[in-house]
C-alpha cells in the first residue's frame, strides 16, 4: 500500500485520547474449533493446520533481522519510490530481503486475467455500493473485530488513527483499480509492502506491554486466521450485502469480485489453502472464523469514534445523523450496539426503507416517483463520503515500522 488503495487491509482511525488504565481486556467470545476444509479452497487440498497458529514465516524472520540491525529506515528509503508493479526492486536492499520480495511479487499460477478484468467492469459499475461498503460497513465492521482493533491501537500506525481509517477504506478501490495487477498498476507493490508491515508488527507488538495485557493469550499477531478474518470483513460482507439489497450481479461479475479478492489473499501473504474457492465457501468459512468472535473493545470504539468523525468532515455535520443511521442499517443492530453507534430511532426506519428503492431505481427496476426525497440526500451524502476515500490517485503511504505506539 504506498499507493495502497485497503482494508488491508485493512485498517483504522483517529485521534483518541487516552483510555487510562485498560486493565484486563473485556472477554472475547471464543473460537471455533477449526474445521473448514482444504478440499474447498483454491488449491483444493492441504495440510488442514489450524490457521491460528501459522504466520508468514520467511518474511516474518527476514523483517526481525532488519529491525535489529537498524536497517528500517534506510529499507524504507529504499522502497518509498517502488510503486509500480513492472517497477525492478531498488539497489540497495539486503539481499535476503531482496530475494525473497522477488519471489513474493510473482503472480499465483492460477490468477486468470479474464477473472481480474470482469472484477475492474464489475466495480466500475457498481462503486457507488461497494464504495460505500468498504468504507463504512467494513471500516465499522473492522472495529467490532477484537484483535484487529488492538492490533491497530498498539502498533506504531495507533497514533495516527485517522490515516489508518483511508488506508482501510482505499484497499477496497485499489484491489478494483483498473489497473490493479496490470504492469502499470500498484497492487502488486501494494501487496507486498503489506506483508512488510505485517512481519514488523508480528515481530514488534509482542514487546508492547499493553498488547500483551490484552491479547487473550495470542503471543504473535496477525496469524492466517486473523488475516481470513480481515478478508471475510471485505469481499464476503461486500457480496452479501449486495445480495440483500437484491443488486443485479451476473455470474461473471460474481466470480471475477471473488477472484480479485483471491489473488489479493495470495499476494497479502495467505496461503492458498485457506482462500475458499466458491462463495458457498467463502460464507461457510466466515461462520466460522468472524461471526463468532464479533466483540466489543475500548479500542475499537475508539476506532469508531475516528471513523465517525471523518464522516463528519464531509459536509460539517450537517448529513452525520443520516450517515450514521445508514451505518447501523449496513452493518446490523448487533455490531452497531457493539461499537456504539447512535440508534437514531427516527431515521433507521426511513432509511431502511428508502435505500432499498435507491438501488431499485439505480438499477432501472422502479420509475423516479417511486424514490423519496430523503433517499437523494442520503445517496449524494454517501457520494461525497466514497470520493473523500477512494478519489484515484490519492496517496496512502505504508512504511515499515520499527516501534510500537509511544504513549
């Protein structure tokens, strides 16, 4: 993500005070036991490992290095041009960490380029939905998801929240970018810096005591586990709320949304074993490793806080209480109770039922009369909030760290 468009993936925030003593974290609902089958991934077999306890593990020892060298900053250096994909890697770097960039930047063997552009069409016709999605539904939803919240609020990247939340909020236009994982595109650089930061964190948040206080017992973070959990936040909450709304969506366009999304789980470092292969599996999957472990945390409230408050940056507040509604409506009375959000009583029924008429009419289902006035407001609100994020070109810088949040 130098130019990272994600989520990356996705991922958070603003400023946020001080929470005074955290003390023990509130109790996170428990995992499921693993059971999710290799046969349904896009490798179709494997070694069916728990993916709580795998990593990244080349790259995570590679990075640790680095950092006690001393080398971050000079390796940042270094990579802060390399943005496009055809891009050769700088001279200069170590040559561990060279060669293995080298390898992490080839495209999987199954990527199918007919897949990868039927998802650009897809998005160009849709991104006003899924514009809206990643940036709200699954930028909330990732505040109600424990460990990615901590995660964000010990790590270096906690202190600036707000810069957390576009990065998250990009990641879902980058991976529909045109030009992608095209030569001339970025997601490739993109995807590969990602697991950079990653492998920093997994080395660094161990050392931080107030993640250590409140990680239930995970003593490295971001495992394959937690990383399909980020990765159901995204594309399987996109596709099924656009299932709820009753978007039209082709067969096509439905495989190639899934396929971006596939590639993009391999080049973020998820091995291909634990990528679903269908969206039956994909669904099946985010049973098992996101709805049970939907919670609240003080840090993520936090989060949603910054969140919020970015949508109020939008027109002074003035649409905030439709945002906010809206919001509740997208992501369900269960996460926005969790994460605080207002229960606006007036307007959640008008926007629930005004918003299902917005897309019946932007998909030429109902005539113009058909559509309230209330529900323009809230579409050119939401217009404003996606061209605030995902406007192309705006850039998102991702860098190495080599500290934990000061505090």
């Amino acid at each position: 993500m130098e130019e990272i468009s994600r989520r990356r993936l996705l991922i958070a925030g603003g400023a946020l005070g001080t929470f005074g003593a955290l003390g023990l974290a509130s109790p996170v609902h428990a995992r499921s036991l693993w059971t999710w089958s290799p046969a349904g991934s896009v490798a179709g077999r494997g070694a069916g490992l728990d993916p709580e306890w795998v990593w990244d593990d080349d790259i995570d020892a590679i990075i640790a290095e680095v950092i006690e060298r001393g080398q971050v900053p000079r390796v940042n250096d270094l990579l802060r041009g390399w943005v496009r994909n055809d891009q050769p890697l700088p001279d200069g770097l170590p040559g561990d960490l060279r060669d293995w960039m080298e390898e992490a930047r080839e495209l999987p063997s199954w990527a199918d380029a007919e897949k990868l552009q039927d998802a650009v069409d897809f998005t160009r016709k849709k991104g006003l939905y899924t514009g809206v999605l990643y940036g709200l539904g699954s930028g909330l939803l990732s505040t109600a998801i424990p460990r990615e919240a901590r995660a964000v609020y010990y790590s270096k990247g906690g202190a600036d929240m707000k810069d957390r939340v576009a990065k998250t909020a990009q990641l879902g236009y980058d991976v529909g970018d045109r030009y992608a994982y095209k030569p001339q595109g970025g997601m490739i650089a993109t995807s590969v810096r990602t697991r950079l930061v990653h492998a920093a964190v997994r080395h660094l948040l161990p050392q931080s005591p107030g993640w250590s206080r409140t990680s239930g017992g995970q003593t490295i973070p971001i495992s394959q586990a937690d990383m399909m959990v980020t990765w159901h936040s995204l594309p399987t909450y996109v596709m099924g709320k656009l299932r709820d709304w009753r978007v039209p969506i082709t067969a096509t366009e439905s495989e190639g949304f899934l396929h971006v999304w596939q590639v993009s789980a391999h080049m973020l470092g998820i091995r291909d074993e634990y990528i679903p292969a269908t969206w039956d599996e994909a669904n099946a999957q985010s049973r098992q490793v996101l709805d049970p472990i939907i919670d609240h945390t003080p840090e993520g409230a936090a989060l949603t806080d910054a969140l919020l408050g970015i949508i109020a940056e939008v027109d002074a507040g003035f649409t905030e209480p439709l945002i906010n509604a809206f919001s509740r409506y997208i992501v369900g009375d269960r996460v926005g109770d969790l994460i605080g959000l207002d229960r606006e009583p007036l307007l959640k029924p008008v926007i629930s039922s005004a918003w299902p008429l917005v897309v019946a009419f932007r998909e030429g289902l109902i005539p113009l009369p058909g559509v309230p006035s209330i529900a323009w407001v809230l579409e050119e609100a939401l217009r404003k909030f996606v061209l605030l994020f995902m406007a192309e070109g705006r850039p998102i810088h991702l860098e190495i760290p080599d500290a934990n949040r000061p505090f």
